[in-house]
C-alpha cells in the first residue's frame, strides 16, 4: 500500500475520554490480524502515545497525523529463519 493511498483509509478504531483501554488493544489486534492494515483516531481530550499504543498492539507504527495513527501488522519471520544478510 503506497503512502497516498493511506488517506483514503477510513478510521475503524476510535478512542474516547477513556483512553486506550485492555480491550481496545485487543481490538486493534483483532483488526490487524483481518485487515493487515488500520487507521485509528483519538478524541482532542485524550492523551495518548502512538509509539505506545503500537508496541502494546504488537503492530509497526506507520504514520502519525494530528489526532490518527496508522498501524500495520508486524511481520513474524518462519522459524530458523536468520535476518542477517551474508
């Protein structure tokens, strides 16, 4: 998915004066895991760290614009699998 097509995603997440909650969390996860990619926003009144809210969901951060973040899911290597360039 390229950059410009990131403002067409439409929010599927939003956070309330509450905050980001357990179950929020789980949420975001759950949507993850279908749509691979998700756009959350947050309401003014509410503090919250995008860095934060992607290490708890397990996801990378993509984007952050004013009061929405972009998440997508992380990418899990096989097992045996080595990362290092040779």
């Amino acid at each position: 998915m390229s950059r410009e097509s990131y403002q067409d995603l439409k929010p599927t997440v939003w956070v309330g004066k509450r905050g980001i909650t357990n179950v929020m969390i789980d949420e975001i996860r759950r949507q993850l895991k279908d749509r691979k990619i998700i756009k959350v926003r947050w309401l003014r009144n509410t503090e919250l760290d995008p860095a934060e809210v992607a290490a708890s969901a397990g996801a990378v951060l993509v984007e952050v614009r004013g009061r929405t973040l972009v998440l997508r899911e992380q990418r899990r290597l096989p097992t045996g699998h080595n990362p290092r360039n040779i």
